[in-house]
C-alpha cells in the first residue's frame, strides 16, 4: 500500500467523522458533543421519562418504572410536616401546612402584602391556653422590644432610657390592626415591614400563629372582649378550641376521648421539631 493510497484512506475517514459529528440537537438528544464531562445524566431520573441514547441502561418499561415516586424510608418526615400526625392536630381538625416558608405564596411586595392581607383570614390553629401560653413567651422574646409588652407600640426602644427610635412601631391596639385580617400580620412576620425585619427565620410556622392569637389576645383585653380557648368575642376567624372540641364530641365518642386528654406535652414536644426554615 503506497503513501498515497494511505493518505487518502485517512482523509477519507476523517471526513466521514466531520460528516457524521455534525449533528443537530433535538428535543432529546443534544447531537454530538466533544467531551461533554459527564453532563448529562446515565443514571435513572426520578420523575423524569428521559428515555434518551445516553439512558439506555433497560428497556423503556424498565425505566418509567423506575422513576415512579418511591416509599418514603421508614420513619422519615417532610420538611415543614413535622408534628402532622399529631393527635392533637389531628383531633381537632387542623389543616396542617407546611411551615410557612415552604411554601408561602406570597412575594415580598407592596402588591403581594395586600394580597396576603385580602386572602389568608382564617388562623388555622384553634384558640388553646397552652398556644396563648407560647405566644406569650414568644412575642415577649421576639417582638415586645419595640411593639411592647402590651403590643401598644411602646417597646423599650421607644422609651426615654432605651434610645431614640426614629420610626415608632406599629401600635397593635389601634382599631385598624384590630380589624385587619390575620393575613396583615403573618405577611410582615415572613417579611418585615418598613424598618422591621422578617422572622420567618426565628418562628416556625405554627410559632407564627401563636403569636397572631396572643396579638389577638392583647387587642381583646383591650377591647374589654374574651379571646380564650373557650370563647372568642374579638373577631370570627379564630375558632376556640372548645368550639371543635364539642364537634368532635358530637361526631364520636373516641375523638372525644382523644382530645380530652392532656396534649400540650405532645403539642410542645411536635412544635420544637418544626424546621425554623
């Protein structure tokens, strides 16, 4: 084989190559590609039918079998779920929800806190004295400092010994925070407003209503209302719990036995598991 002849062979094959590398990308294959560094997957995707040439590991059946959701591992929970399965809440008809931050549907933006004030009115966590009580501890921790400890607006940082404040906060008792839905304030704990900071961090989301109902709790006394586990004479979107608790009565004796019993512990114990995130 002479020189030339090898020349050409060569020539030839090479552009045989160019030819057959010049591939457009279609809608599941990217074309050729010169090392491309592992950057598309071989192995199986979950929730994704991508039955492509580089995931031909088994049949296709195989595959759409595979990608189907699979058994949580045996003692594992959600983010957010915590406590979800409580006989507490469970018992007394809570729709349970994820923390707050996954998902909340809200941006964080004049138009999107309207929304949030006009949409979420329901608190739903019924009225109970052992969530006032950790409302209690936690309004006084986390927000007293400037709204004060009677939510009036007139923390420690407002007053003559605790420094100038250069915008007073917000003052609870005013009748248009006692009107306002419970949206209002669980829009400005996610985000802050104005100069305040958002606590989505620092309260879970059922911290988060605890502190709205002790808000609300405040804004009754002041009022000269009653805002308890037993009755709520302030506004009609927070239930009591004794108003669930004489439903579930009603509807069976077992549920009654359930939610007789002492469940803060539990309560308590399924809260402090909550995510802060």
């Amino acid at each position: 084989m002479n020189i030339k002849y090898q020349i050409q062979v060569i020539f030839g094959f090479f552009t045989i190559l160019l030819i057959s590398s010049c591939q457009s990308a279609g809608v599941n294959s990217t074309g050729s590609e010169y090392m491309p560094d592992m950057a598309h997957s071989v192995a199986y995707e979950s929730n994704v039918y991508g039955y492509y040439y580089n995931n031909r590991w088994g049949t296709e059946d195989e595959l759409h079998k595979m990608v189907q959701p699979r058994v949580p591992v045996k003692g594992t929970i959600a983010r957010g779920y915590a406590g979800a399965l409580d006989p507490y809440n469970s018992a007394t008809g809570v729709s349970y929800k994820p923390n707050g931050s996954v998902p909340y549907y809200y941006a964080d933006s004049e138009e999107e806190r309207s929304r949030a004030t006009t949409e979420i009115i329901k608190n739903p966590y019924p009225i109970t004295a052992s969530g006032l009580e950790n409302g209690k501890l936690l309004y006084n921790i986390q927000c007293a400092i400037c709204h004060g400890e009677k939510g009036d607006g007139a923390g420690y940082l407002l007053r003559d010994d605790g420094g100038k404040y250069p915008v007073q906060p917000a003052n609870f008792m005013l009748d248009t925070f006692v009107n306002s839905s419970n949206g209002r304030y669980y829009h400005a704990i996610m985000y802050g407003r104005n100069l305040m900071g958002g606590y989505s961090d620092k309260l879970s989301y059922e911290e988060r209503w605890q502190v709205i109902q002790y808000i609300r709790s405040l804004q009754a006394a002041s009022k000269k209302l009653e805002y308890s586990e037993k009755l709520n004479t302030l506004n009609t979107s927070d239930t009591p719990y004794s108003v669930i608790a004489s439903k579930m009565a009603a509807i069976t004796p077992a549920a009654t036995a359930i939610i007789s019993t002492d469940t803060s512990a539990t309560h308590k114990a399924a809260s402090g598991k909550e995510s802060k995130h």
